[in-house]
C-alpha cells in the first residue's frame, strides 16, 4: 500500500462524509434560517422554537433520503474491504 492509495481513501472517505451529511445539514440550516427570519420579523425571541422545525425537518430528510445514504454507506465499505481483500492478498 502506497502513499497514493492512502490517499485515495482519504478522499473515499471524505466526500462520502459530505455525501451523505449534506442533506442533512442543508435541510437543518435552510429550516433555522427560515425560522430565524420569522422570528426577526414577528419579534418573537423564544429560544425553543427552533428546535421542534429542525428535528422535524431532519427526520423528514432522513425518511426520504435515508435508503440514498445507506446506498453510499454500504457502496464506501464494499469499496473499503476491497482495499483490504487486496492487501491480504
């Protein structure tokens, strides 16, 4: 295993990190921008009332993108453990 190869997984690794957290966090900071703008324009300073908007929103995200991140997931670790089945062998 060489330096490039290394490296190779590293970035793997990484953008398979932003692949399946992006969603998520977009979705979770599009719902407190919009919340926070609300919240200006109707001065309404409650700080729990972001939060209910947010786990909803997450949870929704996670129903409707959660088959496409556990895809990527279970794509990256087939990939890793052919990394591996290639060094053992």
């Amino acid at each position: 295993m060489n330096q490039e190869v290394i490296l190779d997984i590293m970035k793997d690794a990484l953008l398979t990190t932003v692949k399946t957290s992006a969603p998520i966090l977009l979705v979770a900071l599009v719902v407190g921008l919009l919340i926070s703008i609300l919240q200006a324009t109707t001065q309404i300073q409650e700080q729990t009332l972001t939060f209910v908007p947010k786990i909803l929103a997450v949870f929704f995200t996670l129903i409707l993108l959660g088959s496409f991140m556990m895809n990527t997931l279970v794509s990256f670790t087939n990939r890793i453990f052919g990394y591996i089945a290639n060094i053992v062998s």
